[in-house]
C-alpha cells in the first residue's frame, strides 16, 4: 500500500471537489433566496420561547373533545391500515418484475409511484372535496399513503427473493397460489409484518395530522385549539399525541416480537416480568 493511499484512503477527485464547492454556493445562494438570515432565526428563538412559556402548564378544558378525537384519530390508523395492507399485497405481488411480466407489473408499479407521488395532507384535501369533512376523507386519504409505501416495499422485497425455493415449488406441479404460499410468502413474511406495522405506527401519526385540513380525529381539535389561542390545551393534545404514539410503538415491537420471534403471548408476559424482577434483585443487591 503507497503512502498516499494510507494517509487519504478516500481521497476525493477533482470532480468531487468542484460538485461540493458547488453545492455549497447553491446553499448559501438558496438561503438568500428564502430570507435565511441569523437575525431572523434569533427573532425566532425569543418569539418559540414566549410561546412554549404560554403552552405551560398543560391544561384539559374539554375532556370529551380530547377523548373523541384521539379515538378517532386510532380508529383512522386502524381502518386505513387494514384496507391500505390489503390492497397492497396483491398490487406488491404485481408490481414483482421477477414474477409477473412487464406488461402486468409496470402499470402496478405505475400506481404505487401515483400513490406515492403525493403527502397525505394534500390526499386528504382531495379527499374533503370529493366526500365532505369527517374520518371518511382521513380513512381514504391514508388509505392511499398505506397502498403506495406497503405496495412499493413488498414489490421490492419479493423481487430480492432466491428463486431457487420458487422453483422448486414449481417443479413439483403446484399451482400459481402454491407457489405464491410455498414459495414467496416464507421468504418475505418477516419483512412484510415490519412494512405493517412501521405503516400502522406512520398512520396513527398522520392520523393526528390530517384533521388539521378536515378529514377527522384530533388534528382538528388541535387546529381549533391554535385559532383559539387555548396554547396550554395544545400543549395537553400534543402530549396526548405523543402517549398515543409511544402505545402504538410499543403494541408494534410485541406484534413483530409474535410473529418474527414466534414468541407467545404468555412468553412476552413472562419476559416482562423477568425484566421487571431482575431490575429489582439487582436494585436489591446494590443496596
């Protein structure tokens, strides 16, 4: 090994060089553009300090609007992900380049970018237009953004699979769904359960999110709260958001836990508890 390659093993040409100065002048360029300046953001710093002195302490003026919108907002998570999951599989089964031909997996791949193409937001709004205000607007519009991430995934993890075990179930005169049951869906079942349940935890996020605009749950609690000033009940909801956020991480790592580890029920209470007996014979032994 030369000298030169063991003092700068990753030296960069001279056309890395010329690419980063110019990224570096399009930043500075783009932040003049948008008024990116450090007197604003110090403005703003003091302005995000008067407001978070006014969210504290945290204050529930309407216990019944709360409790209705966060359980909207779940029943939104739950609904668009069930129907979004479904819809995905056989479109992501579809869109397989490896599996279908290209006349049947183009336009399934064509509708997983459509789907994509597109943040729930701007779905929902779509979607308010079409069938009113309400869960129905939230529902279909993460029903699309469910499609389009769980669709693209499971295309792609099905196209990385060894098509040795596919044949094999081929070889033995097995049908199209066998060979899908036999030969695709153990290859690709563990990957599929954390595409759900990441998709279930990213729409009881964006559950919160799409009431802002009119499509149901505690968004629009939320956005009623800001006009009207209430910034310690906004601070209440957003921490109402968070617990409800933090439950579902949690129910999503036992469901990967059951289906990945093929652990039981009564096998994940008796790890927690574990846990929590050996944290206090430890606590026991320290003191």
């Amino acid at each position: 090994m030369s000298a030169d390659l063991a003092t700068a093993p990753f030296r960069a040409g001279r056309g890395a060089r010329i690419g980063a100065a110019l990224l570096a002048l399009y930043v500075v360029y783009a932040g003049a553009q948008l008024d990116f300046t450090g007197e604003r953001f110090r403005v703003g710093l003091g302005n995000a300090a008067r407001f978070l002195g006014r969210m504290f302490p945290p204050t529930v003026q309407d216990w019944d609007s709360l409790r209705r919108g966060l359980g909207e907002s779940l029943e939104i998570a739950v609904l668009a992900s069930a129907l979004g999951i479904l819809i995905a599989l056989p479109i992501g089964l579809i869109a397989a380049r490896n599996l279908m031909p290209g006349w049947a997996s183009w336009p399934a791949r064509m509708l997983i970018a459509l789907c994509r193409s597109f943040h729930p937001v701007i779905v929902a709004i779509l979607f308010v237009k079409a069938v009113g205000f309400g869960a129905l607007a939230g529902i279909l519009a993460l029903t699309v953004a469910s499609l389009g991430f769980v669709g693209k995934l499971f295309a792609e993890a099905i196209e990385e699979i060894s098509l040795k075990q596919v044949e094999a179930v081929r070889a033995s005169g097995a049908s199209f769904a066998s060979v899908i049951a036999y030969g695709v869906v153990p290859q690709v079942l563990s990957r599929f359960i954390g595409f759900a349940t990441y998709q279930f935890d990213s729409n009881l996020r964006n559950s919160t999110m799409v009431g802002i605009v009119g499509a149901g749950g505690i968004g629009g609690t939320l956005f009623a709260a800001f006009q009207r000033f209430d910034y310690d009940f906004v601070c209440a909801i957003l921490i109402a958001i968070i617990a409800i956020i933090m439950a579902g991480e949690i129910l999503a790592n036992q469901v990967r836990s059951i289906f990945i580890d093929n652990l039981s029920f009564g096998d994940l209470l008796q790890r927690r508890f574990s846990g929590f007996r050996g944290v206090g014979i430890e606590r026991i032994e320290n003191e």
